[in-house]
C-alpha cells in the first residue's frame, strides 16, 4: 500500500479574508484561520488587498498576486508562521 500527500494533506476548497483574518475551507472538512500580521508581506497589506486571495496549485496554495505572496496550505495547517504573535496576545 502506498501512500502519498494526497491522502494525507488537506487542500483548500475556498479561502477568504475578512477584518485581517485569512480563513481556509479544507478537502477535511475543517475551516482554519490565521491573522494576517503572521506574514511580512500580509501584514503590511491593505485589507482590500488581503481580499485578493486565491487558491492556486490545485489547493496546496495561496496566492496574493497584487503582493507576490504565496503560502502553502499545508504549512498554514501546520501552523509554521513567519511572524511571533505580538506579547499581548499570547
């Protein structure tokens, strides 16, 4: 029996952003969501701009083409962010 990341990896269905949060629909059936402030390039984007995501590589990404951003969906999963959480909030 093989085994390969299609099995094992969740793609997206759908993603979205609303108030800096970016949300993802997954093939599982969940809905992540993570704050846009966790990215350099997000964080620095206007919200009409965080409203230009788009899935790309059949689900195993997202992309922002106005800020030449591209995340993995299965790194967003895993929660591997390029920024800390401010002290505040954590």
């Amino acid at each position: 029996m093989s085994s390969d990341t299609t099995d094992t990896e969740p793609c997206a269905l759908r993603a979205w952003a609303e108030a800096r949060m970016v949300f993802v629909e997954l093939t599982d059936g969940r809905v992540v969501g993570f704050p846009a402030d966790r990215f350099r390039r997000l964080s620095a984007a206007s919200d009409e701009a965080l409203k230009g995501v788009e899935i790309a590589l059949n689900g195993y990404a997202l992309r922002w083409d106005s800020l030449d951003e591209d995340l993995t969906v299965p790194g967003i999963v895993a929660g591997r962010f390029q920024l800390s959480l401010p002290a505040a909030a954590a």
